[in-house]
C-alpha cells in the first residue's frame, strides 16, 4: 500500500476570478482570505456583516501532486477526503472523479483513470451553501421552517452543514467553505481495513471481557487471508487470529478476543481511565502484505437505565454498574473556521471541563462531529460523551437524496467513533422534536412535516445506527420523553431542557419549583472578560448597549435582560469591568441555583448538562469559557457545584420551607417573597460511606462574630443526599440584622468539597463592609487574607493560560485562603509566579460600588 498526503499549500479563488491566492489545508476559505490580507477580521466589529459575500459566492481550490508510476499499478487508486464542507465536485486533470453534499461524510473517490505518472492537477469547487440551500428549498413541495437569528442566511435545512455556520443566538453567521480534513492519494491491492468497531461482554464475572471487533474491509480482489487482533497492553494472551475469506469489494468481518484480566475504565471521579491499544491486521501470508489498524479501547459497560418507577420514568446512566448523575456542559464547535481548530484548543476545553470535576459533554446538534483529538481527549480525561447527531432547531426534508445522504453520514460517523470508551449515547438531534411539535405545529403543512421527520429520524437514522452499533442506546432527540410520545417536554421523563429562567425572564428561584429527570440543557448569559473584548471592539464601546456590543450579542433582548436582573440583584456598577464582572457572578448564582437543587434531588434527578461550556467567537452568550480559553466565574463555580461531595443551601421563602420551595397554596405564582430560611443539605457522588461532619455558622459580615453555631457528624450511605439543618431567620437574635451576616457550612472530611455560603437578603440589600485584603504570592499559590467579610473575590491574571485551584469565593472576617494557579501551557513555577505578581488583580463585591 502506498499513501501520499495531500495536507499542505493549495491555492484558491473565487470562481470566475483570474487571481489564484495562496491558502492552507486542511482549512477554509474565510482563514485563508483572512491570512491573505483580502478581508479583515471577520470577528472585529461589525466585520462579519461585510463578508457575508464570501458564504454567498462559489469558490475553488487547486494544487498539483507528483505521481509516480508504482502508484498507479496498484489496483485501487483513491482520492481520500476526510471532510469536504460542503458542497463540492472534485476534479483530477479536467475530469469530474466525484461529488459531495455533506459536510459530515468521507469520501474515497476512484481516481485510477484519471491519474497520470508525473505532475497532475486535484481541484475542488465548492458551491456556495447559501444558494444550494435556498435553491433545494425553492424545489422541494412545501416550505420547511427552522428557527430564524438577528445575523442568518436561508435555506440551512437543505445543507447537510454545520447549522451555525448560518448564524445563531450565540455564534456569527459565516457559513465556510473549503477541505476542512484530511486529503490523502491511497494505493493498494491487498486488503486494507477502512473501520473497526467494538462491542463488550463483561459476563459479570470480575475483570474479564470478551471483545467483539467487527472490521470494515475493503479487498480489491477475493482471497484467502488471515485476520489478527489483539491487546498487547492487556492480559498477555488476548489475542485471536483466524483465516478469512474474503470477496472483492467492500465487507464487515468479526473476531472475538477473549481478556481475562483488565482494568475498568471509569469517568472522572470515579476511577482511573485505562487504555489499551487494540491491533488488528489483515494479511496475505503468501505474500507477506498486510494492512494494519490500531485503536485505543477502555473496557467499561456504559448503560442508559430507563425504567417506570414511582415518579415516572428513570433517565439516568450506569457505568460498569454503578448509577452515574451526570455532571457537564454541552460543547459548540472551537471555532467557526477550520484553520483555527487546533489539539490545543481541544485540550484546554476537555482538561477545563474534567477540572471543573464534569463528567459528561455533550456535543450539541448544531455543528459538526468533533475531530479525534476530542474524542481521544475525552478518553483520557474520563469525560461521558454524549454524541448528537448533527441536526438542531429546524425541520428538514425526507427526500430520497436527502435521506440517502444522511444514512451514509450515520454509518460513516458511527463507525469513525464507536471504539472510544467516553462515547455513551447517540442522540437524533437537538430540539427539532420541540420544533415539529410546538414551534412550527400550527403549519398548514404539519402532516407533511411529521411524515419527513419519522422518515428521518425513526426510519432513517434510528435503525442505521443501531445496526452500526447496537452496544449504545440511539435517543430519538433532546429534549425528549422517549420513544414513541408526541411531547418532548414531560418532566417525569426523558431529558428535558429548561428556558423559563432566561428565556422567559423568570427568576433564578422557578428553578427550585421545578422536578426533572435529566436536564440536558439551561443556562443564563453573561459578558465575556474586557480582555477578550478588546480583540474585537474598540474600548469606546465598552458600554452594554452600544451598537457594537449589542453586535456581539446575538439573543435578541440579551443585554436587557441581564441588566434588568442585575438591577434587580446587585447595586448597579458605574465601572464597565465592574459590570462584566458582576454579570460573570450573576451567571454562576443562576446556575448554582439550579445545579444544587438538582443534586439535591438525586435520584429522581440525575443528570445536569449546562448550556454551555465554550463559545465560538468573542461573545455575550451563556459560556462559562471565554472563546480564547479564559475562565468566567460559573467554570470556577461549576468545580464547587460539581464537587464530588456537594454541601449547599436550600432557601425556604413565605409560604413554603424545606426541599419543596415552591409556592404550596399557589404553584403558578412568581412572586416568591423573602428569604426565610436557609436549610443545609449535604449531597454524595462517592460511591462509599461518607465521614466526617459538616460545621454550620452564621457570621457577622463585618466583625466575623459567631451568631449561630452547630456542628453535623456525618454517616452518609454511598451517592445519598440529605437534609442536615435549618437555620430559620426568626430565631436569629433580636439585634442581628439579616442585612449584616452569612450563613457558611464546611464539610470536613477526605473527599473534595468546598465551603457553602447563604444570605437572607437580596446581594444589594446587604451592609457589606470596605474590607481590606492582603496577597502574597509564591511560586503557583496566592494566598488571600481579608479582615472583613468579601464575597465573590476574583483573581484576575488576565490571559495567563491557566486556571487556579478556586475563585470567585468568599471570604469571612479574619479568613485567610490559598489557591494555586495551574498554568495549562506547562510554564515553569518561576515564570509563572513572575506572571502573576505583574498580571494580578483582585476583585470583590463591595469593590464594585
């Protein structure tokens, strides 16, 4: 077998155009105009709007490729392309070889004929998605509705492309073109193996598997041969060869390799993630030709439980046995241009999410199916994947070409995929359920559009993906109640994804009245760092509702609604970085809010997926991530409210106290009143007993005195939530001020935890004093002193790669905290204690008024 890459410099233009530039592959066409000096930044101001030509025209690209005789002797010639986004024709020497419409499929295209020894030519044109799309939509019988965005083009049902590169309520609309993947020539006459999958049968009985490998072949001729796997890096003796007979053409073979011994692989938190290398070979004896494979496998069960019980139907999944509450995010796309999609920017996320003590991601409808490097990431970091397939917030239709299509992306992904151990779910889309059933209901073609989406999704996706992979639960869409039901949203079942909060304008306390299952997606906005707006506004700009600002924000009616809460919860700041500051803070309060009461739950509730982790642009949006890799205040808060030992407080207001919290003689009311107690619950994901106790107080805010005491010894059974304590306001003294004290409890104890902090007025209501505090820095540790109360203290090293081991937390009067920086691009302790006593700033409340 031969192979030649064809990664590198091409060259590319407009269609029509007579000047050929230089650009990059893999890549796009907007990096390459970018690079090229041909336009400017497409993020930077109001750029993107001057660009959108470029999604609107076709462009192509060239380069020439030296091919020597030997190549072409072989009895398979192809031209491998891993992604071509998106509509293309491919062209070697003049003559068309082959076609593409979807972005989300490889293609190997027969280049024999076409090929020459010496120089040839390999071009790609590439149609523009826009008019495609709105041309197919013009064709097809009936209209075909998705959700609309303030910066969008048209006719994004009819493109198998990433959904938001045609505009979102969090991303821009730049909807690329180009070869996104690799290219390689491939020559060869003996077998070569296009895929391997895995199935595991654990049998119950201690560390031994039997694994299923099932290998995709291709042979360009019948034969006789022998087919290999193994596991060197596990029990010594697993390993299986077997003579096979093959045909000529492309054909799935099975081999059972029995392993006595291994290690579990486990998610983070739970346990270690050992991996092993999986060898498989097939060979022609007489010959001495052979073609090998390796993969990496873990060896875990990885079940989704959905069973009736008392409050409905359970939603919950289960590693090697063990019930796992799903702790996580969901994932967008790194960027919207492929030449900026790098391994490290897939390592700062998937390390950032595993250090934020997540367990799960889910890889969010609207995009595109991640590189390797994710997958393999999440293979190391313990990180569940749960794997959308790539349909989001619209309808499509059910042609026989389109379904054609979107069969061979199933088979084409499910097999590229289903080896990694952190892949637990397949998943038909996001919210296109919602859309048939209450968006777009009332359309004068429903029957038509429910008809397309059965066709689609039941009869279409479902059985191609169980046929591929049969070891993995396929669920029909998030949110969803399950196979065969017409409403996605029954909270006693499925996943469900709540909006009431941000979307309605509800407050953050309407989380508490709520009793989901799994919630796969909730939120709440807030502004990126000034450090990450300055690559895209000007500072004259820096103002929430300037038209610059109000650019990159993309929800319509955003930047209102975080200052009406803000106004609402905090003193109004009249310093800008004060103001993203407190919009940071008031995205970790909502996303507390909702996160602990859910914990709390277990285990009716047993899953929550925050929307979202990362963003693919400078933005306002509801990342915890900043699109350059910075930490917000919820991805240091989402360490606390992931904890694997979770100490919180239950607020109870007027008329209703304890875990139910919502509004008992009127369950539609929103006004939810004051603060009239603050109830201590101690929640586990430790699979042990858990020790220890739990210390509650409450404190003076200015002289730290103890006006309330007690100490809680634990004996918790394994992965238990419980009430510990109230602390109700009306037995406080007489002469305390709800205004003047916190409520703090600490679990003392071996497992990872971090202190709770509750108070009984509204932020804005409290008399926080002017606190003074000290910082010493040596080596990766700061260590923060204040002797007064300061709450939401931030530590702000600007964009030093890197997260510390805690922020944004609270200090009591005369408590002294040390956190330790670890610095993700692996520089020396010296430098970085250098970096951080120029960059440090520190940050707090009070500070802000």
């Amino acid at each position: 077998m031969r192979s030649k890459s064809l990664n590198g410099a091409w060259a590319f233009r407009r269609v029509g155009d007579d000047r050929w530039l230089d650009g990059a592959v893999p890549g796009g066409v907007y990096t390459d105009l970018r690079e090229a000096g041909e336009i400017p930044d497409p993020f930077y101001g109001d750029n993107e709007l001057d660009v959108q030509w470029v999604g609107e025209s076709d462009w192509e690209y060239r380069r020439t490729v030296d091919v020597g005789a030997a190549l072409l002797d072989h009895e398979r010639v192809l031209l491998r392309f891993d992604g071509l986004d998106t509509v293309a024709t491919v062209f070697v020497n003049g003559e068309e070889v082959g076609r593409s419409a979807n972005m989300h499929v490889g293609h190997r295209f027969d280049v024999a004929d076409a090929l020459v020894p010496g120089e040839n030519e390999v071009v790609v044109r590439f149609r523009s998605p826009v008019e495609y799309g709105v041309e197919r939509a013009a064709e097809y019988p009936y209209e075909v509705p998705c959700t609309r965005y303030p910066v969008d083009q048209p006719g994004r049902p009819f493109v198998r492309k990433a959904q938001c590169h045609f505009g979102w309520d969090w991303g821009p609309c730049l909807p690329t073109m180009g070869i996104y993947r690799d290219v390689s020539l491939e020559a060869y006459s003996s077998p070569r193996i296009q895929y391997v999958k895995t199935e595991q049968d654990h049998g119950g009985d201690g560390d031994s598997v039997d694994l299923t490998v099932r290998v995709g072949i291709d042979a360009p001729r019948a034969g006789e041969y022998e087919l290999a796997a193994t596991l060197p890096g596990a029990d010594a003796a697993a390993g299986v060869t077997a003579p096979v007979s093959l045909a000529a053409g492309e054909q799935e073979l099975e081999l059972t390799v029995p392993v006595a011994d291994c290690d579990l692989w486990w998610p983070n938190g739970l346990g270690d993630q050992p991996l092993y290398d999986l060898e498989v070979e097939i060979a022609d004896e007489d010959s001495g030709v052979s073609h090998a494979h390796t993969d990496r496998v873990g060896f875990r069960e990885v079940e989704l439980v959905v069973e009736p019980d008392a409050a409905g139907n359970s939603f919950y999944f289960e590693v090697n046995g063990q019930p796992v509450y799903a702790k996580g995010a969901n994932t967008v796309p790194v960027s919207p241009f492929y030449g900026d999609v790098t391994e490290e920017r897939y390592e700062h996320l998937v390390r950032s999410a595993a250090d934020a003590n997540m367990n799960m991601l889910r890889v969010w409808g609207g995009g595109y199916y991640e590189d390797e490097a994710f997958y393999d990431l999440c293979d190391e970091y313990g990180l569940l994947v749960w794997q959308d397939f790539m349909f989001s917030c619209s309808l499509h239709p059910a042609d026989e070409e389109f379904l054609a299509s979107v069969e061979a992306e199933v088979r084409h992904q499910v097999r590229r995929l289903a080896t990694h151990p952190s892949l637990a779910l397949w998943c038909g889309n996001n919210e296109n359920e919602v859309a048939l059933h209450e968006w777009f209901a009332d359309h004068e073609h429903h029957d038509d559009h429910v008809a397309d989406y059965r066709a689609l999704y039941e009869e279409t996706i479902a059985p191609a993906c169980r046929e591929e992979d049969p070891s993995r639960t396929y669920w029909p869409g998030s949110p969803s109640s399950g196979p065969g039901t017409d409403d996605p949203d029954v909270f006693g079942a499925g996943d469900v994804h709540y909006w009431d909060v941000w979307h309605a304008g509800e407050p953050f306390e309407e989380y508490l009245a709520t009793e989901p299952r799994f919630v796969s997606e909730f939120g709440y906005q807030s502004f990126p760092s000034t450090d990450s707006l300055r690559t895209v506004i000007e500072e004259a700009d820096f103002n929430p509702t300037s038209p610059m600002m109000e650019h990159h924000q993309r929800n319509p009616g955003g930047n209102t609604t975080i200052l009406t809460r803000m106004a609402e919860t905090f003193r109004m700041p009249f310093d800008f970085e004060d103001f993203v500051y407190l919009s940071q803070v008031q995205q970790g309060l909502a996303m507390q809010t909702a996160i602990e009461h859910w914990r709390r739950r277990k285990p009716e509730t047993m899953g929550t997926l925050y929307w979202q982790l990362n963003v693919l642009w400078p933005v306002a949006s509801w990342a915890s991530i900043e699109y350059d890799g910075k930490w917000k205040a919820q991805q240091y808060m989402a360490r606390r409210q992931y904890a694997p030992v979770l100490v919180s407080f239950d607020p109870g207001f007027e008329g209703a106290s304890g875990a139910e919290n919502a509004q008992a003689e009127d369950p539609d009311a929103t006004a939810w009143g004051d603060v009239q107690s603050q109830t201590l619950w101690i929640t586990s994901d430790v699979p042990e007993r858990l020790d220890g106790r739990v210390d509650l107080a409450v404190v003076h805010l200015t002289d730290g005195r103890l006006v309330h005491e007690e100490t809680v010894e634990l004996d918790l059974d394994p992965n238990a939530s419980e009430e510990l304590a109230t602390v109700d306001r009306a037995d406080l003294p007489d002469d305390v001020d709800v205004s003047e004290v916190m409520v703090r409890a600490e679990y003392l104890g071996d497992e990872e935890s971090y202190p709770a902090t509750a108070v009984f007025a509204e932020y804005k209501a409290l008399d926080l004093p002017e606190p003074e505090l000290s910082v010493d820095v040596d080596g990766a540790d700061v260590t923060v002193a204040s002797d007064r109360a300061a709450l939401f203290v931030e530590l702000d090293v600007g964009t030093l790669s890197g997260a510390f081991s805690d922020d944004f937390f609270h200090l009591a009067p005369g408590e002294e905290r040390t956190v330790t920086f670890d610095a993700y691009d692996g520089k020396r302790e010296a430098v970085v204690e250098a970096e951080i006593e120029d960059r440090l700033e520190i940050r707090h409340l009070r500070a802000t008024y």
